[in-house]
C-alpha cells in the first residue's frame, strides 16, 4: 500500500508542477506536534489569544497553554514566533465533481476525466487552506475515498452525490428534445451518466433518487427547490418540488440519520422547503423579512455565495445571459438581505459555489473571501468559515464520516489548523482574499500560508 500511495503522490506532485501550481506533500504522521508562541484565533471570538502554546496528539488538538509545554522524544516542534493559528477553512458549497465547463461536461466527458480533474481540485482546496469542503452536487464520493485511503491529497469531502431535481428545475439540463426521464424512464444526459444529477417527479421517485444517493456514498441531500441562473429552462422566481416531494426527501434522509438541503432564492420556496423539514438553504436571496424570521426560528442553516451580489457575476460565463435583469432585481435586495441575516442571528455559512473550470474555480474562492468580507466584514466572514461550517457539517449525524469537532480550535478538536503570517481579523489577504475575479491571474501560492495541517498530518510547512 505504501508503494501505491507514493506513487499516486509523486503523479500528483509531478501534475501539477508542470501546470506551475504547488502540491500538497504529506510528511511523515508524528505522533505529537508542538506549535509554540502562537496567537489564536478560535473560529469563535474576536479576538486573538496570544502567547500560546498548542499540543497535537495523533489527529486531535490535546492541550492548550499560555506556559510551555513538555513533549516526548519525536516530537516535532513548530515555533509559531507571533504567527497566527487558526483553523482549516470550510467550504460549505462546493462543486468538486464539477469541474470544467458545462458544454464539455454535458458533451466531451466521461466519469474518468472529472475524477482525474477531481485529484488536482481536491490538491487546491488543501493548498489553499481549506481543510474540509460540502460538496454540493455531482459524483464526489470516488475523492472522498481516495482522500480517506491517503491515495491523494485534499481536504474532508462531505458528498451530496446527484442533485435531485424535478422536471424542469434547475437540474433538469436536457435540451428540448430529449425524452423525460419521468415519463420515459430514460435519461440521455451526459450529465445524468455522470452521476451529477437525477431528474423525478412524484413521491415515490423522490425517495428512490434520495436513497440512490446515500447508497452511493451521500452524507447529506441536496435537492433544487427553485430556480436559478445558469440552467437553461427554469426562472429564478419559480418554486420546484411540491411539500409532499420535500418532505419525501427529508424523510428517507432522516432515516439515514441526515439532512437535506435546498437550492433555493424566493420567499415562497422557502417556506415551503422550511415548512417540510428541510434544514439548509443554498443561495437564498430573495427572502424577505418574515421569511427570515422564519429561517432563524428553525435554526436553518443559510449558504450565501455573496459574489452573486457582486458586478463581477455578469462576468460569469455560466450564468445564462437571458437572466441577468433577473439578477439585477435581486442584487438590489442584497443590502436588507445582510442586514436581516445579522439582525435575526440566522447561521450564516461560508460557500464559494466554486464550479466549472479550476482557474477560475480557485479564484473565485479567492473573490468571495475577500467580497464577503467587504460585506459581512472580516471576522464574520471567518467565523462563517469555520465554527458555524463545523456545526452545519456535524447535522450530517449518522453519516458524518469524522469523529471530533471542526472549524474550531480547542482541546479535543480535530487537528484541522492553519498557521498564518499575519493577522486574518485584521487582513484577510494573508488567506489569500483577492479583489479580482475573472481579471485575476492563474492562481499562485499563498505564500502567507505557512503551515497547513489536516487531521494531525502537515501537509504543508514553509518555516
């Protein structure tokens, strides 16, 4: 095994030397690290604690101290010098498995390209400092267990599998003239073979797509419970799926000891989607007040990717031209909408949506830390990243793969950390925040990022 691993490394590693971006390179597992004189940020408060000194043991943080700390023979020790530890990022709305265009993945691929793809985003997201991702549709649970087989490098992968749309819904990616996989029993998409993707109707076909998943390897459900930008066929304003369908879904999730989650922008489908158990909502925009209220009475977790409020969305070529005054209309709303959130103590929760090409992928998780922050402001668009993504990855329950607790730094939590130069609560360009989005460069090491460690393992260290 230790042979297939190293070779599927050194393939990696080699890959992506020659596209000029760095690999994550897994050293030897320690069974204690030492990081001394760090100033911590939590993943809670606002604040750094300074001067201290922080103990891993295996894949768990055992002991933090403002005083030294004594370690055994081997250990190794990592002098922190006023550098910031914090911990891994989370990305709470990814799209691993979606990796190129949508032209060349309804057209010009099969599953072997995305998953060759899928190796070198994964190698990304971890160089990048993000040590845990949701994936929010597509066939991701293949990464997820090269991951966990230490096959390749990458964060925790926490798989949607298909998305689960209803005729004519935002999943629904036939063109005109292919039969409906409802009323035919076939679906011809590429998308569909691919495992991106299921298109039921009705109750009974809701259950068996909810199922497929989570035999597949699912932790959570996602389901299209609206309209949205980049699909062909369905307005941004429409509502999709009736309760009796949500709640058919949320019900064999449930018995899986999970949730489900919903692609969602309108007060009316919110409601409905809430009303019927579900317990995420990804994207969410156009809610008004009382939908909020609503939202934060349930503890509904919320999945914003804020560069939709943003001029550079227009610059997006995956977002259908024909639907951009649509838009328009609901990035007027984007100033009540954040003040509302705040205002109702709703669980915001930091996403990218980052899909199709990788260049462009990369930075736009680079855009929307850094937009995102101009929005919410630096420390909450942390905490977002963090502790409250650490507790919207924990509903996955029965399902959740890891044992121990995420996105935070404290005694007992799993050992997911960063060590930065710098001050993120103040600048959070030392993550790598960026102004550009579709005008940036190809993506280049965050050079602020020292240290990067996933599940007690460095994977990267520049001091």
């Amino acid at each position: 095994m230790k042979i297939v691993v190293s070779m599927a490394i050194l393939w990696l590693i080699s890959s992506l030397s020659m596209m000029g971006t760095a690999a994550a390179e897994p050293q030897a597992v320690n069974t204690e690290v030492l990081f001394t004189d760090v100033n911590i940020f939590d993943g809670k408060n606002n604040r750094l604690h300074t001067g201290q000194h922080v103990l891993v043991s295996g894949n768990k943080i055992t002991k933090i101290s403002d005083v030294p700390v004594s370690v055994g023979e081997g250990a190794v020790v990592v002098d922190g010098s006023g550098r910031t530890l914090m911990p891994g990022l989370i990305d709470a709305h990814s799209h691993i498995a979606v990796n190129a265009s949508p032209t060349e993945m309804e057209s010009s691929m099969d599953l072997a390209d995305a998953g060759i793809r899928m190796t070198l985003k994964a190698n990304n997201y971890l160089m990048d400092g993000f040590t845990a991702i949701r994936d929010m549709g597509g066939h991701a649970a293949p990464i997820h267990r090269a991951i966990e087989a230490g096959l390749v490098p990458g964060p925790r992968v926490y798989s949607s599998e298909a998305f689960i749309s209803q005729t004519s819904g935002h999943g629904d990616l036939r063109h005109y003239g292919d039969p409906n996989p409802t009323l035919s029993g076939v679906d011809v998409t590429n998308l569909a073979r691919m495992g991106v993707t299921h298109v039921v109707d009705g109750r009974a076909r809701v259950l068996a797509a909810v199922r497929q998943s989570l035999m597949q390897g699912a932790t959570q459900i996602k389901i299209m419970a609206g309209g949205g930008g980049a699909s062909k066929y369905d307005p941004i304003d429409t509502t999709q799926f009736t309760e009796d369908e949500i709640r058919a879904a949320v019900q064999a999730a449930e018995d899986w000891g999970t949730y489900v989650t919903a692609h969602i922008f309108t007060s009316k489908a919110i409601q409905r989607a809430v009303n019927a158990g579900v317990k995420g909502l990804e994207h969410g925009f156009f809610m008004d007040e009382e939908t909020v209220k609503l939202v934060a009475k349930r503890g509904v977790y919320v999945m914003p990717q804020m560069w939709g409020m943003s001029p550079e969305l227009f610059k997006n070529p995956y977002v259908t031209k024909s639907k951009h005054g649509a838009i328009r209309e609901m990035q007027k709303n984007a100033p009540n909408f954040v003040k509302w959130l705040m205002k109702h103590k709703v669980k915001v929760v930091f996403g990218t949506d980052d899909v199709g090409d990788m260049v462009i992928g990369q930075n736009s998780r680079r855009y929307e830390l850094f937009y995102r922050a101009e929005v919410f402001g630096n420390f909450e668009t942390l905490k977002q990243a963090t502790s409250v993504a650490g507790e919207l990855l924990a509903l996955t329950g029965l399902r959740n793969p890891y044992e121990g607790k995420q996105g935070v730094v404290e005694e007992g939590a799993l050992a997911d950390l960063l060590l930065v130069d710098g001050n993120p609560l103040e600048d959070i360009s030392v993550l790598g925040a960026q102004s550009e989005w579709f005008s940036a460069p190809p993506p280049e090491p965050i050079e602020t990022l020292r240290v990067i460690m996933k599940d007690g393992v460095v994977y990267k260290n520049t001091l």
